[in-house]
C-alpha cells in the first residue's frame, strides 16, 4: 500500500505515525502527516539514516509496515503535541510493534478500534469500506484459503506464524490452494505462498502449513487491505476462487 484514498484522506485529519522495519518489528521513525504524507518517506534516498534503513529494507525484498499512532486532529498544532511524547517512548523503549497487549492491564483500552493503534491498510479498509470490500468473485489469481486470526493475535505481531497454525482442513483440497490469507478483523492482512501442508502431531486432524510470503507485488496489491466480509459462521477457514 502507498497511498490513502481521497475519502481516507479527509476523514483522517492530522495523524501521527510510525514506520516499522518488518525484519525486526521495531518502530525507528515517527512523524506528523497529512494526506499521503507517511508514505512519502518510502521513496527516500540514502543520505539519512532513515532513507538508508528504507533502502535496506527494500533490498531484501520486504516493504516498510506503516501505522498510524493518532488520528483526527483538526491542526497540525495538536498533532505535534503528540508526536514529541509517542518519539520519547518509542527512544527509550525502542518500541517492538509485537509487543502490543503485553500490558498487566485487565482492559485493553476504551475505544481500542476508534483510537487505537492500527495499520494503513486497517485505515484504509476502516475510512473507505465500501470501495475496499471484495467478494469471491475477485479472487481470480487461483484457489485461496482465507484464515481468520484468533482474537490472540495482537496488531503488529507475526502475521505469518499466527496464520499457520492449525486448521481442520481437507486434506485433498489444500493441494490446490495457491495462496493462504490472513484475515483480521474482516480485513486482509498478509498474503502467503503454502509450499507444503504437514499433521500436527500432537493433534492429527488438524495440519500447518510451510511457505513465505508471496513475492508477487500484483497479488498483495490486489488483496493486501482489503475488506472481506466473514459469512463463513465460526468456521475460521474458508475456501475461494477457482
């Protein structure tokens, strides 16, 4: 994802956000944006630090995650004022995305969906749902088995490792699945590649799946951010496309 849709635009404001170097889940920038400004960095050249991080990223073939801390502020005045405390946290702290819900608290926080932390494609897929949503009849790139993550999975976490572990699937049908996709909160989070499929020993009707990422930007443009609407009950798998 590289930009926010006019809608999305207007109704986010002022924001603070962060980006973070998928390689280790570490915030190592925070900024003040309007419009499109937080994707404006990801074409930065080398002659900072933070363009050079960037360009190290990209060289290996991952892209920048970018969350959005705070939205809505009506000026930049207001957002500023919490841009400077969200760096001093994220300096001393040196901030690990993954770590989100690790608090004592017995409440995750009023308003979680409203004011919480969440990323681009969460934004995007929130301001602008309805030219977001995809139905089955978009899913032309081969077989797709969509996960729904567990309300254990936490914003920021490993997408990949919370999607692979363990289904009731069939057996004969998963030989034709092209992609695994990682569903949260009705929005789809990661595209992955399954390479082969393997029972759980501890739980024989069950399996996981081995694979990476997909590397076909086409395809995680296509489906990455999207809203997909659940209608498949407490099943928390479901087959699609062709």
């Amino acid at each position: 994802m590289n930009h926010f849709s006019p809608p999305t635009r207007y109704r986010l404001k002022n924001y603070v956000y962060a980006l973070v170097d998928p390689r280790t889940n570490l915030v190592f920038y925070v900024g003040k944006g309007l419009g499109n400004r937080c994707f404006t960095h990801l074409i930065a050249g080398p002659e900072q630090p933070k363009g050079k991080q960037i360009n190290e990223i990209k060289n290996a073939g991952l892209t920048v995650k970018v969350y959005i801390l705070t939205d809505g502020w009506d000026t930049k005045e207001e957002a500023y004022k919490l841009e400077t405390p969200f760096k001093q946290l994220f300096e001393i702290g040196n901030f690990d995305m993954s770590s989100l819900g690790g608090l004592t608290n017995l409440v995750e926080g009023h308003h979680v969906n409203e004011w919480g932390i969440r990323s681009a494609e969460e934004v995007e897929a929130r301001y602008n749902p309805e030219e977001r949503k995809i139905t089955e009849k978009d899913f032309t790139d081969g077989e797709a088995l969509i996960i729904k993550l567990s309300r254990s999975y936490k914003l920021g976490g490993d997408t990949k490792h919370a999607a692979q572990y363990a289904w009731r699937v069939c057996s004969k049908r998963i030989k034709n699945v092209k992609y695994v996709m990682a569903v949260y909160k009705g929005i789809i989070m990661d595209v992955f590649e399954p390479e082969s499929w393997h029972i759980v020993p501890s739980q024989p009707s069950k399996h996981y799946w081995v694979g990476e990422r997909t590397l076909d930007q086409k395809v995680l443009d296509k489906y990455v951010g999207r809203v997909w609407p659940w209608n498949h009950g407490a099943n928390p798998i479901q087959y699609v496309g062709s």
